[in-house]
C-alpha cells in the first residue's frame, strides 16, 4: 500500500470510529434529554443559543427546514415558555427569536446531565486515554470548526 492509499485508509478507519463515538455520544445524551423538549425543539434551542434575535426565515435555513414547519415548532417552544418572539426593529412584518430564561436554563441542566453522563464512561479509562482522547477531540474540534466556516489555517489558531 503507497503512502497516500495509506492515510487514506487511515482517514476511513478515524472516520468510522468517530461515527460510532457520535452514535454512543447520542445515546448517552439521550438519556441526559429528560425535559419537555423534542430533539428538533432542542435543536432550534442550541441555534438560537448561539444566533440570538435571528429571524424565522433564518432558523429554518439553519436547521435544513421550511418556515411554516419551524414556526410550529417555535409555536410550541413560545407556549412552553422556552424562546420568545420579539419585533424587529427594521420591519414590522419581522420577529427576532429569543431564548428565554426558561430556555437558557433548560440548556444549563441538559448540559450538567450531559457532563455526568460522560463522567461516567471517562472515568472507565485511563488517565493517559483521557489525555490523549483531549488531545484528539481538540483537533477534531479545530478542524470541524475550519471546515464549517472555510478556514484552513486551524494549527496556526490552536498554537
């Protein structure tokens, strides 16, 4: 096997390890996901944690989805008391979604439960796989956030 067909086969193989890791993770946080909330709903939640004020139109592109559907979906999450709908300033037909107080703490909890129940598998593995799994996800991280948002620099940023 050349070099190339070689790290080729070594991206397949990373690849596939980390689907499974994802699929367990889901799991694992499924188990975290005891709320009100809809795996959609939390979704919708998690994007407009980090875009706040964005408008319906927005969210829908975000989550790959039409409008009349994620406005029954921020329907529900408004009548839960979990976002709220606020007039934006540039047009009278336009409303900006918000979490709530509600909805930032239910992030909060869903995210403590998460932690506890990945304590619980780290704590299954040696302190040298924990350390090395660190150094491993922090470069996946760099390298999903440098192909989310076209970069191409992401050791320069982690050095």
């Amino acid at each position: 096997m050349d070099p190339s067909e070689l790290e080729q086969q070594q991206r397949a193989d990373a690849a596939r390890i980390a689907s499974d890791a994802v699929e367990l993770l889901e799991v694992l946080w499924g188990r975290a996901l005891t709320g009100p909330v809809s795996s959609s709903q939390l979704r919708a939640m998690f994007i407009l944690e980090h875009n706040d004020g964005i408008n319906l139109r927005t969210l829908a592109g975000t989550m790959d989805s039409t409008p009349p559907s994620v406005s029954r979906l921020c329907d529900r999450l408004e009548a839960m008391g979990m976002i709220e709908r606020t007039p934006s300033p540039a047009s009278r037909r336009e409303v900006r979604l918000h979490l709530s107080k509600s909805g930032h703490a239910l992030l909060g909890e869903l995210r403590t439960r998460r932690v506890q129940e990945l304590q619980s598998v780290l704590a299954r593995m040696s302190a040298s796989r924990r350390q090395a799994l660190v150094r491993g996800l922090e470069s996946f991280r760099d390298a999903a956030y440098d192909e989310l948002h076209g970069e191409t620099n992401g050791d320069a940023r982690t050095a």
